[in-house]
C-alpha cells in the first residue's frame, strides 16, 4: 500500500502555507487548530478526514478545493452490516413498554431479583458483550418498566433508579456501536426515570452518558454544554464534601476535557484534566460511583486520549507508560489500548498501533469489532503500510476492511 496521498497533500499544503508567507503557527491559528496538527499533516503523519476541514484548509490558503480533494484516494468501504444487537437494542427503545405497563396488570415485583440482572447489565456492557446484553435487555426493560408503576408507592423510586440505570447500559452499547440516536433515546429515557426517582446525582449520571453520546457523533460544542452545566449544577453538592458528588463532577469534567481536546483548544483540554485530578485525589482509587470509573488511573487513560486527540502522540505514549489500566473494567482497558493505537499511528508506527489493536481485541473483541473509529484506523493504518503485514491484513479481514487503493 502506498503513502503517496498524505504526503502529497501534505506537501502541497506546506508549500501554499509558504506561498502565503505563512508560518505553521499562523497556518495554525486561522484553522483553529494546534501547530502540531498542522505540522503532522504537512509531513504525512496525519490525515485530514472530513471534507469541512479540507474545505477549511483551502479556504486560508486560497485554493479550489479541487485542487486539494485530487489528492483523495479511492478507498474501498467498510463492509456492509451491523454490530450483534444493534438492532434488537434499538427495537428495545421502540416498545410502548411504558404504556403497556400503565394499562397492564402485573405480578408484585421480585426487587432483588431485578437489581442483579441490572448489574448483569453493566457487567455485560462493560465487557463489550452486546449481542447478550440486548438479549438481557429485551426481558429486563419490559419488567423494569411495569414493576416501576405498579409497586407499592414505597418501592417505586429505587425501581426508577434501576431502570434508569438500565438505560444507561443501553446508552453505552448504543455509543460505542455508532448508534448515537437511538443512545440520546436511551439517555433521555434514564434522565426521565432518574427524575421519577427524586435522585439528582443519577440525573447528572444521564447527563455524562449524553456526553459521551455526542462526542462519539462529534457534536463538540453539545457535548462541552451537556457535561459543562451538569458539572456546574453539582458543584455545592461536590463542595459540601459528598463524595459521589465529587466522582460524578470529575468524571463529567473528563468529559469537558475530550470535547475541548476534540475542538482543538488544548489549553482548555489540559486546565480540566488538571480539575479533574484533584478531584480524583478527593475520590480516591476503588470507586465506581454510577458506573464512571472515576479515580486516578481514569484520569490518566484520560490524559492520553486527550494529547492524542490535540496530535500530542508524544505526549500521549509517555503517559501510557506509567498507567496501570487492570484495574479499570475491560472497556475501559479496550479503549486504553484504541487510543495507544491511535497515537503509534501519528507517529507512523504501523506494527506497534496494530500489537495495541490486538490487545483491544483480546479484552474486547466483540466491542472492537462494533465500533466505527477502530474500522477507520485500520483503513488508516492499510493505507500508512508498504505492504500490510499479514497481522494487520488478519485483523482489517475481521472487521471487514478492505485495502486502499491510491488514484491515478
């Protein structure tokens, strides 16, 4: 596989920049974007892959468009199909449970019975285990739904919290699969229920998914709004020393850290990682408050997400060294090692981005398969080798990669 169109574009991008009288900074600036994405673009180490940005591109440097986008290569598109439940989860959503469960007549609820599988749920959420968690799903949301409404007057809020949270594990598989409408359906459904429930902390836990439900459709400025009132409307419950007040904050102002990082604006991105780590030194290691997985060592799997999102791939690998992710849940250890792949790509690393791949797919196969940015990836990283090593051709063959072919 050739490299020829990244650094194509790149020179030509270098060269008009210069044209211009234009330092890389100032290039830079007028893109809103950090001189270091424009420095690995010019060099071939990054690619531009969204045609608002290339249209930008040509913009400041007085270009046709066309005479950048001649440079795109023709690539072959991801095979057809969709994640295991998928679907299922989204007819989950489709039901008239609600209503069914108002006009209905149902058995007392089994309330210990209920809250296992809804524990069940996170586990098999955050194993990546989607095709059994609809299977879950399709059982626990019906029953959940109608033992919310006809429990006694007593029962009612903490089975509103179980179903809330029960949303929340739909949100999550929804996110990582790609499927952000059918994850913002899931979030609204459990900020309803949360709010049924009397319980504003579980409501701002709804607010965090949402969140991550826009970063992954790549609404930013949304995203930054979700995480950013939710976070400011906890802060007298945070500073009045509640402990899951703090988890809940730190963990939403990680989230205001990515959509900053993704915007391109790294002094705000590296001023709430910073926040959030004194927020994680109240918290402490041990906690999974709502199910953010919000202490030390997130923050740190944080910190590298974010450096590679602002093109810090440096940066990024340095802090992966000293971070410990066993004992984090399997996804998050998956998206660890995504976002290690990631930065080895920046740097051109093909062999050391695919042994990271490799690992995410051993602790998460069936999460790594579903999600769209790991496809593009591997695209990237075919296109990056001459030729692919039979490792990285195995896994594109897996998810249903083809290779790239360059235009001529």
């Amino acid at each position: 596989m050739s490299t020829d169109y990244e650094k194509a574009l790149g020179r030509k991008i270098a060269f008009n920049r210069k044209r211009r009288g234009l330092s890389q900074k100032e290039f830079a600036r007028l893109l809103n974007r950090s001189e270091a994405w424009v420095s690995q673009v010019e060099r071939g180490v990054r690619r531009i892959d969204r045609m608002t940005v290339l249209e930008k591109v040509a913009e400041v440097l007085e270009l046709p468009l066309a005479e950048l986008a001649a440079e795109a290569p023709i690539v072959a598109s991801v095979a057809e199909g969709e994640p295991p439940g998928a679907s299922r989860l989204r007819l989950v959503l489709s039901s008239a449970h609600s209503l069914k469960a108002i006009l209905g007549h149902h058995e007392p609820p089994d309330v210990p019975a209920l809250r296992s599988e809804v524990d069940r749920a996170w586990d098999l959420t955050h194993q990546g285990k989607y095709a059994d968690l609809a299977d879950l799903l399709e059982r626990l949301v019906p029953r959940l739904e109608a033992a919310a409404r006809s429990a006694p007057e007593e029962q009612r809020p903490g089975l509103f919290r179980l179903l809330a949270a029960t949303y929340h594990t739909c949100s999550g598989a929804l996110a990582n699969m790609g499927e952000p409408e059918a994850a913002w359906i899931a979030v609204d459904r459990s900020v309803v229920a949360a709010e049924r429930a009397n319980d504003p902390l579980l409501m701002a836990a709804g607010e965090f998914r949402l969140s991550i439900v826009f970063l992954g459709a790549r609404h930013f400025d949304q995203a930054a709004q979700a995480s950013g009132t939710a976070a400011d409307a906890l802060r007298p419950l945070a500073e009045s020393g509640q402990i899951e007040a703090v988890a809940l904050r730190g963990a939403l102002t990680l989230q205001r850290a990515v959509a900053a990082a993704k915007a391109n604006d790294a002094e705000t991105a590296y001023a709430y990682l910073r926040d959030a780590r004194g927020m994680a030194e109240q918290v402490g290691s041990g906690r999974n408050d709502y199910n953010t997985e919000f202490g030390p060592t997130n923050v740190g799997l944080h910190e590298v997400s974010v450096a590679v999102d602002l093109g810090d791939a440096g940066v990024a690998l340095r802090a992966a060294e000293s971070i410990d992710a066993s004992v984090l849940s399997s996804e998050r250890q998956t998206r660890f090692q995504i976002d290690i792949a990631r930065a080895h790509a920046q740097r051109r690393q093909v062999d050391s981005a695919v042994s990271a791949l490799l690992m995410a797919r051993q602790l998460s196969p069936e999460m790594v398969r579903a999600m769209p940015s790991v496809k593009q990836l591997v695209m990237d990283l075919l296109t990056m080798s001459q030729p692919p090593s039979d490792q990285l051709r195995s896994l594109a063959s897996e998810l249903g990669v083809q290779e790239v072919r360059t235009s001529t």
